[in-house]
C-alpha cells in the first residue's frame, strides 16, 4: 500500500536494534534492501527499544541513504513456542496473560547486563520487578529510567513481578483516569495483586 507522498506500509522483522546507537534495522517482507528504524521514529510510538525478531509494520520511503522507517504502526513481540519465559512464571500464567490487568507504570530504573530492573505502578507502594526475558517475550529490547510503560503483574516467589510489558498507552486504563479511580478501585487491585499466582 503506497499513500500519495509515496509512503509505502511495509511489514517485516526487525534484524536489529541498539538503543545505544539509536538505530536498527527491519528486514523487508518484500525482499531487497534492509529498512532503517531510527530511535526517535520508536520514540513516536511510545517505545525506547524493539526487541530483535519483533514483527514490524511501517511506513518506509527510499532516499539518497536507502529505505527508513518514518512511522512505526505495529509491533507485535517475536513469535515464542508459548512457554513462560522465566521459570517464576508458569504457563498458566502466560495462557491467562489477557485476563490480568493491565496497568500504567513507570521504570524505577532497568539494567539490560544485570538482566533486570524494577518498576512502579501508579498509586501502588511496592516496587515491580522486570526480567529481561520477559522484555524480550514482550517485544522490548531494553527500557530507560522513567520510560512510562503498562505492564501486567503477579505475585512471584519474591514479590510482584511483571509478566507482561506493553507501551504506555496500552496501560492507562480506559474507564479511569490517571487521577481518578476510586479508592475502593485501587483496594481491589491490591488484593487481586496479592492473589494471582498461588
């Protein structure tokens, strides 16, 4: 599909992305040339990574350095066998992923070496942690301090941990406002919180 400034919405699979370098690149459905994938053009969806094998729609257009990307639609995460990706999470768990809620958050800080980091929850005291792996299953590469993120969380043998990571935009709850769910609204996410995985 060509638009009228000669856009064209690509499909394909992301070969590589570096967040530290800012770039990557998306191998194209339709074959000859990698696509460029700047970091800003993530940024405009929402993201700060995009995790390798990740499948991509986007609008591309040629110029005098080859195919970019000028706007990311989709990212769907790598294709997985279904399993859970740390042994915390059990496939339970990964079958029932959709029924959880899903929830705007904050990186309280994430490091991409160490393999993990933790994140807050809006109006929740506890601290979320975040498994590299599960990033990787959710299409995330690596994540920035204060990126905003949704995530869907269970209780795991040593606190609440994410089993889901999604854009921001995916986590701000369509019934509430930020600022205006009811206490008795953050009470139940408390005890549902407390009582997803036994």
């Amino acid at each position: 599909m060509t638009d009228e400034n000669g856009l064209k919405l690509i499909f394909g699979v992301v070969k590589w992305f570096d967040p530290a370098k800012g770039y990557g690149f998306i191998l194209n459905s339709e074959g000859g040339a990698d696509i460029l994938l700047h970091a800003n053009k993530l940024r405009n969806f929402g993201r700060s990574s995009v995790a390798d094998q990740s499948r991509v729609a986007v609008w591309m257009q040629p110029t005098k350095r080859g195919l970019q990307a000028t706007e990311v639609v989709s990212i769907e995460p790598p294709v997985t066998d279904g399993s859970a990706p740390i042994a915390d999470l059990e496939n339970g768990v990964i079958e029932q992923l959709d029924s959880l809620p899903l929830r705007p958050a904050r990186v309280k800080w994430f490091d991409k070496a160490k393999g993990f980091g933790f994140a807050n929850i809006f109006s929740l005291p506890d601290d979320v942690f975040l498994h590299v792996e599960v990033l990787r299953h959710s299409g995330f590469a690596d994540l920035a301090i204060g990126e905003a993120i949704g995530i869907r969380v269970v209780e795991g043998p040593r606190g609440l941990m994410a089993a889901q990571v999604t854009s921001w935009d995916s986590g701000v709850p369509q019934s509430d406002s930020l600022f205006g769910a009811s206490d008795d609204d953050h009470d139940r996410d408390d005890d549902f919180l407390a009582h997803v995985a036994e």
